[in-house]
C-alpha cells in the first residue's frame, strides 16, 4: 500500500537493544516506532542516544521521549490520564464502589515534535503537521 515494510525488532536487555539498532540500521530501516512498554521507557534515554548516533528518527507514545531528543511522540497525555486517575480515587474515598465505576479511556491525546532532532536528521516537517501539534520543542 505505502511501499513500507515493517520489521519488528525484540529486545529484553540493554545490549539487545544496541544490537537491534545496529541490526536496524543495517537493514535500511528508515524510522522506528517505540511500543509501548515500561522496559523501553525506563530506557529511553539509551534509545534516544542510539537513535542519535544512528541517525534514525523514532516515534514513541508519550512526550517525555521528544523532550529527551526523539523526533516526536504521539499518545495519550500522562497528565491528564493522572487526573483521571485522582477523581476516580476521589470517588472511591467518598463510598463509591469500583463496580458501579465506568472503565475510563484516554480522553486527551498529544503530539509534541523536536524541532531540534528533525533539523539533525535533515529532516523538515510539514506545516500541516506543525500546526497539529500539541508542543514543539526547539
């Protein structure tokens, strides 16, 4: 359809990690996209620094890995989804019984974009995508 191959790259160590950017590189993979994974988020800065040196954009799910030099990040909003979680914990101190409770869903999405790490991998971004974002980090 789009002429793009997907190739799935496991990791569960630091150095299968930096074993599968090498392999990715190798391959020609032009971008990659981070799942979302509290393993791959308490390594974000190793992720972010490889993607650097390799020069290969990443996408994540949450902000913190574009302020920490990815290309961008589009997710639910960690903040808002903490809020949700403070009324509902309102709501249990108060009497009320978890049955009687709606499953909450993400309500608040956002995509922030590094200005700065697009600009270091020659990359521009269109202005329709620049004015849908939610932050732009310069």
């Amino acid at each position: 359809m789009l002429g793009r191959e997907l190739v799935v790259q496991e990791a569960g160590t630091d150095k299968e990690i930096e074993a599968g950017f090498a392999g990715l590189v190798k391959a020609g993979v032009s971008a990659l996209v981070v799942q979302n994974d509290p393993f791959f988020d308490s390594r974000r800065s190793q992720i972010v620094a490889l993607s650097r040196h390799h020069r290969l954009p990443v996408i994540a799910h949450i902000r913190e890995y574009p302020v920490d030099g990815a290309l961008m990040s589009y997710g639910a909003s960690l903040s808002d989804t903490y809020r949700q979680v403070g009324v509902y914990a309102g709501k249990l101190l108060r009497g009320a019984k978890p049955d009687d409770l709606p499953v909450l869903r993400p309500t608040k999405f956002e995509l922030v974009i590094n200005i700065q790490a697009a600009k270091a991998l020659g990359l521009s971004v269109p202005q329709s995508i620049l004015v849908a974002s939610d932050e732009l980090i310069e």
